[in-house]
C-alpha cells in the first residue's frame, strides 16, 4: 500500500529548507564558473558525448530564424520529435511531436498544429521568450525518447523522466514524475505531473503527490501508483553519480529517462535541484547528507562514481538512511 505523507510528518523528517540548500548544498558545492554546462542544454549534450554518457540524440539545432524555412524537407523523415530551448527552465518551451498525419504534428495530448505554430514556437525560442533572463536562445531538436512500457500504465501519453539528487558523488533521492493530461504529456510537476518518490536502493515507489497533495492513483489512468518499480535501477543511478563525476558540481539534479531499447538517458542537468523530491518522498535530504558527510570524514571513500553509486544504493535505501 502507498504510504502518504502530511506536512506535520514531513517537519519531523530532516527536511532541507531553501536557505540551506542555497547557502550549503549550492553555494559551497557547485562553482557558477560549472553553471553553463548545465544551464545551456547544447554545452550538457556536448558534455555527455564527451564522457561517453548516454543521452537521446541531438537531430539538429536552429540558430538563426533564416533556418526555419528550411526545417519542411528537413523534419520531413522525422515522425517524433521534440523541439526545446537550449536554456529554458521549468519546462518552459518544450515542445513534444508524437506523430504526423499529412503535413500535422500531433501532440501527446491528441491535439493538431501545423507548421505555422512549430515554426512561430521556434521564432519565439530564438528570441529569448523561454530562456532563463529572457536572452536570446537556440532550438535543440531531439530524438524522441521510445519510453519503456513498464511506464505504461503510469503515465498519460508523454514521457516520464527520473529525478536523482547527487551529493559529492553519492546519489541520494530519487522520484520519477510522471506526465498527466494536465501537464500536456510533460514530466513538470509545476504543470500537474505526478511526483513518485523512489527507493534509492531498489528504485521501487514509496510514496506519490500531484500538486504537493498525497494521492494513491494516477488521475487519468487509474494506475495504482505503489505498484511502480523502475527497472535498470543500478545502471540508472550508476548514470546519475557519473553525470555529477563529469559536470564537477557537488549537489546535481540529474533528470533520466528510460528508452525501451537503450535504457537510461540523460535528458538533462540542474545545477538548482529544487525541494519537491523530498515531499514526494516523503523524509529530508538531511540525514542523507549528514550520513554522506560523515563517511567522507571517516572512511575518505574511492572518488569512483560507480562505487559511490553502489554505496548508496546499499546505505541509503530501504529507509537505512
């Protein structure tokens, strides 16, 4: 059965607030001179191609608003794609390509546009309308991800993604967020998607929220929600503690999805993981860092990624932590 969590609980259960995640896990962790490798999703694509680190692949990139007229003939052999701002946030200006009938793009959600609306959507993408301070930007066009049908039932229509917070190596809190009709197919749960905390040890569901609210069921599927139990699991947080080894930041967010025949994917790197992964887990992030910290002190751990990620695995899951 899953297990829910209310605020009073939570206050009791080491939760890491703004301030200390800013002045402590960020601040003295992750360099801003770091920032731009992951801030600007092309410099993160070129950084896990560099470290060999599995990513879905970059179809192309439209720099210059001259370039969009060309993009016809050039997405023409393409069914699925999804067109995002090389610095956007938040999920801001994603757009995700399911499927095309004649000369339509099909949405996650079923709905029509035409190239008139992809075009305008990369036209605002270059100008700045989604990127962090409103700069001028560029549109990445990716590979749609073949998600895994164990996600099946779990998710409506999009693809869901897994959240890992790395600390110094360690990986140390996970959820998956899973897209609703709500969301329009996108794995934001500032946009109404499903947040499943994750054992760190087993990738198995703990607990799950919609809008920081406790619910046992995903809304538009039925699917109980405690069921769940992502597979791959020690070759997905192998990946994550890999992506913290590669960017050099501290304290990671690392956002993976799961291809049904290429398994584990890094979709992208956040040098601000917010806070939310701890409601949908339903404990703090403290206790995990102190214990991390404390064996770092002690034991002066192998710097390896896949053995901090092995470690963790056994230390921190299972509610061990």
């Amino acid at each position: 059965m899953l297990r829910l969590a209310f605020p009073t609980q939570l206050a009791r259960a080491g939760i890491v607030g703004m301030n200390r995640r800013n002045v402590e896990l960020i601040a003295q962790n992750n360099p801003r001179r770091l920032y731009p490798l992951v801030d600007d999703k092309l410099k993160t694509k070129e950084l896990a191609e560099a470290n060999g680190l599995a990513a879905p692949k970059l179809i192309g990139v439209v720099k210059l608003t001259g370039q969009i007229k060309m993009l016809p003939e050039f997405l023409a052999s393409h069914e699925q794609f999804v067109i995002k701002p090389s610095r956007g946030s938040g999920g801001k200006g994603i757009l995700v390509v399911s499927g095309r009938d004649g000369d339509d793009y099909i949405k996650p959600s079923g709905s029509r546009i035409g190239f008139d609306a992809v075009a305008r959507h990369i036209n605002n993408t270059l100008s700045g309308l989604f990127s962090l301070g409103g700069k001028p930007d560029v549109a990445m066009i990716e590979a749609m991800v073949d998600f895994d049908r164990v996600f099946d039932r779990f998710s409506f229509e999009g693809v869901p993604d897994i959240r890992v917070i790395v600390y110094k190596g360690f990986p140390m809190m996970a959820m998956t967020r899973l897209s609703t009709a709500e969301s329009d197919g996108k794995a934001n749960l500032h946009q109404g998607a499903v947040g499943v905390g994750l054992d760190i040890g087993t990738g198995k569901a703990l607990r799950a929220v919609q809008h920081d609210l406790p619910i046992t069921h995903h809304p538009d599927t039925g699917a109980d929600l405690s069921e769940m139990e992502v597979p791959h699991w020690a070759e997905l947080i192998r990946l994550a503690a890999r992506c913290q080894a590669a960017s050099g930041l501290g304290y990671l967010g690392a956002d993976i999805v799961l291809d049904r025949l290429a398994g584990p994917q890094v979709l992208e790197l956040n040098a601000r993981p917010g806070l939310a992964i701890q409601v949908a887990n339903g404990e703090g992030m403290a206790r995990r860092v102190d214990r991390i910290e404390a064996l770092i002190a002690d034991e002066n751990p192998p710097s390896d990624p896949i053995w901090r990620a092995d470690w963790a695995r056994r230390a921190l899951g299972g509610g061990s932590a």
